[in-house]
C-alpha cells in the first residue's frame, strides 16, 4: 500500500473518526514542546536538533509505541518532510496503514519567509497545546 497524502484538515477530520488511529509527531522533542504540537499526539522523533541527526532508534520506538502494523498512524511535522521520510521508513518496516500531513504543524513558508500564515495544523486552528 502506498502512502497517502493529505492536507492537516482531512487528516483531523479522518482522524477524529477513527477510534485506533494514532497521530504521530516526528518533530524533536523541543519542537515538540514549546512550539506546540496536536492534542493527543505522540511523540516519537525522526531526527534530534540542533545538528538534525537521524534518530536510530526510531522505527524501534515506532513499534514499541504501535506494535500492530495494521494501525492506520498519521504522521506529522513541521511542514511535512520529515513526516513522509518517516512515513517511509514505517512503510519499509512493514507498516502498511500509513498518511502523510503534507502541510505539518506549522505549514510552508510564505512570502515574508514565515511560517503558520498559509497553511498547517496551527493556521487551521486544529486542536493544539503548547508547553
């Protein structure tokens, strides 16, 4: 099965219908924490900043968080490329219910090179809390 891809909207509306999705941030914990993340979401990171290095361990974490291969697991980060690497690494191990949040949290950057104006989570005013 291939990933699907979709906007922060339907991915919510999806999401909300679904009793055993599972949201899955892949942004660093810091990202995470204090620039806010989706109620509800669970945290495992792709890469660590402020190098950005890859994570290890993460499709080990990935599956000691979602043992069942089969959970339908929308992933998330900032603007929706470490997501859909992640998303990639899931499919290679064998997860097979897999979307991708193209837009992220904070969505792509607009004209003034600013972040969470056009798009994303946040500019959706999609439940979030920050730390």
């Amino acid at each position: 099965m291939s990933i699907q891809r979709l906007d922060s909207k339907v991915a919510f509306d999806t999401l909300t219908g679904s009793s055993n999705a599972v949201l899955l941030d892949v942004r660093d914990p810091v990202e995470f924490s204090f620039v806010g993340h989706p109620i509800g979401a669970v945290n495992v990171p792709l890469r660590f900043a402020p190098d950005m290095h890859v994570n290890p361990n993460f499709v080990d974490q990935v599956r000691a968080t979602i043992p069942d291969r089969s959970t339908p697991i929308f992933i998330l980060c900032r603007s929706g490329q470490r997501s859909l690497a992640a998303a990639s690494l899931l499919e290679e191990a064998g997860y097979d219910n897999l979307a991708n949040i193209d837009d992220g949290f904070e969505g792509g950057i607009d004209e003034n090179k600013h972040r969470g104006t056009i798009s994303g989570w946040r500019f959706n005013q999609l439940p979030w809390v920050q730390s």
